[in-house]
C-alpha cells in the first residue's frame, strides 16, 4: 500500500455555478491525501494532519486544482496548429485531410502520439476526448502511450466512408475495425472508447446507420464528432439532408443523440436543438480558440445556459491554437463577453475540470478531487511570470484565478499528477 499527502492551497468547482449553488471549494491550507492513487481524504490541514500520524507530507506552494480534462482535440492536426487563411471546409482540404492521411504510417503515428500526451500533461490536462484518424493503427498509436502514461483517455476509429483518397473508409470496414477495436481496449487501464463519425458531411446515410448501431450494441461507449461549428457547414448539412428539421435532426434520426453524446462546438443552434440536447442528455465541447482561428463564430453560453445543456471545455488541436486549458479559459471569457456573457472564473474552471468529466462519463473518477476519485491534480504557480506575480500579488482568490486563465499558459504549471505521482515536473524538464 502506497500512501502519501500533499499540503497546499486546494481549490475544485466539482458542480456547475451556472446550476446550483456553494459550487466552488477550496481550502486555503488543506491536505490532500491519496492511497495507491486514490483520494482517501481531503479536508483542512489542521483537521487531518494528526488523524495520520506518520505520513510524510510534501508541501506544494501555489494552488493545486484538478487535472484539466480537455473535452475536445484532435491528436493527428498537431503538426497543423497555426496552419494560415481557411474557415472550416477550406481549411480540412487544404491543411488537415493531407496531414491525417500521414497517419498511414504506424510509425508517425507513435511519434505524434507520445509528444501529443507530454505535451497535454506539460500543461497539466490529464485526461482527453481524442480524434484519431480513419486508420485503425492511429487508435492503436493513441491507446498504448496513454496506457503506458496511466493516463485517461477516451478515443475511437474515425468513420467517413465519404472522405478523400487515402483517408476513406467503407460501411463495412467502419463497423469491423470499430468492433475489433473496441473489443481490443475495453477495460483496458483508463481507457474508454467513443464511436467517432467525423461530422455529417463524411458519412454516407448508411455509415451513420452503423454509428447508431455501435452506440445501441455497446451502451458503455461514448459517441464524438462536430455539429454546428461553420454557418457554410451548416448550409451544406441543410442541402444534403432535406427532410432533417435542423443539423442536431440529422443525428438523431440516425441514433447518435443521447446521454453519451459528446458534439464539439455547437455554435449554430436552434432553442428546439438546445432543448433536444438538454432533454437527451447530451452535451457540448465548447472550443472557443478554434471557434476564433477558423472565423466560426461565439458560442451562445445563455442560450445553452436557458435549457440546461451539458458543457464541457476543448481545446480543438489543431484549430486551437494552445493546448493550455488555462489559455482556454481566458478565450472562453472573451468570446463568451462578445454575446453578452461573463463567464466567471470558477464555472470556467468547473468547465475545463468537473463539466469535461460529467460530459466524458468520468465524473465519479475524476475532475473535483474528492474523496474515492483518482489523485490527478495540477500545481499552478500564480508567479510564474513576472507579470502574473505582479497581478496576483494580495489578490483574491477569484482575481488570482481569473490572472491565471487570462495571463496564464504552460508556464503556470509547475507540477502535473497522475494517479498520486508527478508526471510532469516543469522545473526538472
């Protein structure tokens, strides 16, 4: 039995602001103490250090905070971040589809995959809702590093039998690899799957028939792609599929809405698809720098907000342009302020920490550092630059939080914690 204690400022927003009240928690001197990986107790220091005696404690200045829990990337765009002059469509043909079709190569797909995950743990997110490719490998690739880094993560096959030359799949090869794959993972470490259909304009009826089909016959799985980023998206969506009420109908008609559904951006929606999702119980990645870099738009957090839909934060690597959360945050708060909506600093980071995992399924594992979750935690360091020091100097807890997301990037991360041990150390890097 391994036992250890860590003794720092603590602070979780383990329920949305936005719904309920006395959300956020913090202990200004607390202890967090963790058994073979696991929470076992959390509270003021004064409190617990003498219910156990014994216990060596390691002091970690500044605020620890649960690991990020990034609701939306793409492993394989990484090499693309900052790829210059499209919107949506344009941009996958130009940049994105040439890149993925790399992914051919097993190979590249192990080096892309280990610097992806040191690069997520380098800025303290330690679990992910992952786009692959449409290779059954890329999947592979993603799985075994994140096993081998104990770290959770949640991926599947991408589906798009209507794709281009090289990064197409069939109807047939999209429900075999998917079930292979999901026979192979299941259970494995922290591992979870997600059926993954790029978006509806790369499946054909019959693929996203299949889709429906995977999620009916496996109700453990999770189901991940696009919905409503791009107003020349959503017209295309609307051409293609007549008889559909709106983009959200064409999902649903197909089996693809409901309490395991995960759509990344939802900028472009209808009160009657905001109500669908709240009634179905799925939910949003909100991605709001890749939202900015591609022109799509700002995410409607009132309206969302009104009907009481699911949120999650993601990066949306690679058209985000970081993979800090805490960078994530502060555009989010931006964007949000250009509809109206002041998104305050604790319901950012329950976005970015507790809605991530409710949205992934992995609530009751992680993302508010409670007692019986799994002990992955972040160390911010409020003087990680001189600007930010100065900033935070007698600042408020809020006010500190809010320097943190708006001055904040990877520099701010000074440990990073899976399962109870340090995976990341920015001062030994």
């Amino acid at each position: 039995m391994s036992v250890r204690a860590f003794r720092g400022a603590i602070l979780s927003v383990p329920h949305d602001p936005a719904h309920a009240r006395q959300t956020v928690r913090h202990e200004p001197d607390g202890l967090l103490l963790v058994e073979d990986g696991i929470i076992v107790a959390r509270g003021p220091y004064a409190d617990l250090a003498e219910r156990h005696p014994g216990v060596a404690v390691e002091a970690l200045p500044g605020l620890i905070v649960p690991g990020f829990i990034d609701a939306h990337v793409h492993y394989p765009q990484m090499d693309r971040i900052a790829a210059h002059g499209e919107q949506l469509l344009d941009w996958l043909d130009r940049h994105i589809f040439p890149a993925e079709t790399a992914f051919a190569d097993r190979a590249h797909a192990d080096r892309a995959a280990a610097l992806f995950l040191g690069e997520l743990l380098r800025n303290g997110t330690t679990s992910a809702l992952v786009f692959p490719t449409v290779h059954d490998h890329s999947v592979d690739a993603l799985f075994e590093a994140a096993l081998a880094r104990d770290m959770r993560i949640a991926s599947g096959k991408v589906l798009m039998d209507l794709g281009p030359q090289g990064l197409c799949d069939t109807v047939k090869t999209a429900r075999e690899a998917s079930e292979a794959l999901i026979r192979k993972w299941r259970g494995r470490g922290r591992l979870s799957y997600a059926v993954t259909p790029r978006f509806a304009l790369t499946s054909s009826d019959a693929q996203l028939q299949v889709a429906g089909n995977l999620i009916a016959a496996h109700p453990d799985v999770l189901m991940h792609t696009h919905l409503a980023e791009n107003e020349r998206e959503c017209a295309a969506v609307a051409a293609r599929f007549t008889d559909a009420i709106d983009y959200l109908d064409v999902y649903d008609r197909f089996g693809l809405v409901g309490p395991r559904s995960v759509f990344a951006h939802g900028i472009h929606l209808s009160d009657r698809a905001c109500a669908r999702m709240a009634e179905s119980g799925s939910g949003i990645a909100v991605c709001p720098t890749s939202n900015l870099f591609l022109g799509s738009g700002f995410f409607d957090f009132t309206r969302a907000a009104a009907h009481g839909v699911k949120l999650g934060l993601g990066t949306d690597i690679g058209a985000g342009t970081s993979f800090s959360m805490l960078h994530t945050a502060g555009v989010a708060y931006q964007a949000a302020l250009m509809r109206g909506y002041r998104l305050d600093p604790f319901r950012a980071l329950y976005l970015a920490t507790a809605g991530s995992a409710a949205l992934l399924h992995i609530g009751d594992r992680v993302g508010a550092l409670e007692v019986g979750q799994e002990a992955d935690f972040v160390l911010l360091d409020p003087a990680a630059t001189p600007l930010l020091a100065r900033r935070t100097a007698g600042a408020t807890l809020a006010e500190t939080l809010f320097a943190l997301q708006i001055l904040g990037d990877d520099r701010a991360v000074a440990r990073t914690y899976i399962m109870g041990q340090c995976a990341w150390n920015r001062d030994a890097a």
